[in-house]
C-alpha cells in the first residue's frame, strides 16, 4: 500500500470520527443560535469527509479539474475555521453573561 493511501484512510477516519463527534454533541446542544452554528459546523465536516475520502482518486482528474477542486476544498477550510471561531466566540459570550 502506497504512502498516500494510508495516509488518506487515517485522514478520512478521522474525518469520519469528527464527523461522529459532532453529531453527538449535537444531540446535547439545544437549539437557537449556537445550534445553528453547530449545524453548518456540521454540515463542513460531512464535505471534508467526502472530500477526504476522495483524495485517492484526485490522481486521476486533470490538471484544471484537480486545481480547482483542491481551491474549493480549501476555501471550505477557510470558512470552516470562520465558523469554529464565531462559534467559540458566542459560547464564551453566552457564558460570560
């Protein structure tokens, strides 16, 4: 097994094990304004999965193809860690007040 299959099945179980994460956590978060937050964290970690799992076949795409697959996935990335930090930002508003 190559060295980039490997590593792309770790990447996609833990992918996968965020991805379980936070759908447990969801189950304890109730709803309004973080729970929304959660959902689109959500919904983020469900395309890395997919993206993640994807990686082994990204070899056999074209050059065009691959590049901007690979600027939407870190786009998503970007917008991901957004996401996490207004989140992290409100639960420590909503503790502080």
């Amino acid at each position: 097994m190559s060295t980039l299959i490997i590593i792309s099945i770790i990447s996609a179980l833990t992918m996968l094990y965020a991805l379980w994460s936070v759908i447990s956590l969801r189950k304890n978060v109730p709803g309004g304004l973080i729970g929304n937050k959660l959902n689109g964290l959500m919904a983020l970690v469900v395309l890395f999965s997919i993206s993640y799992i994807m990686v082994p076949f990204l070899g056999q795409l074209s050059q065009e193809t691959l590049t901007i697959t690979m600027n939407i996935i870190l786009l998503f990335g970007a917008v991901y860690v957004v996401a996490t930090i207004s989140l992290i930002k409100r639960i420590i508003q909503t503790l502080t007040d």
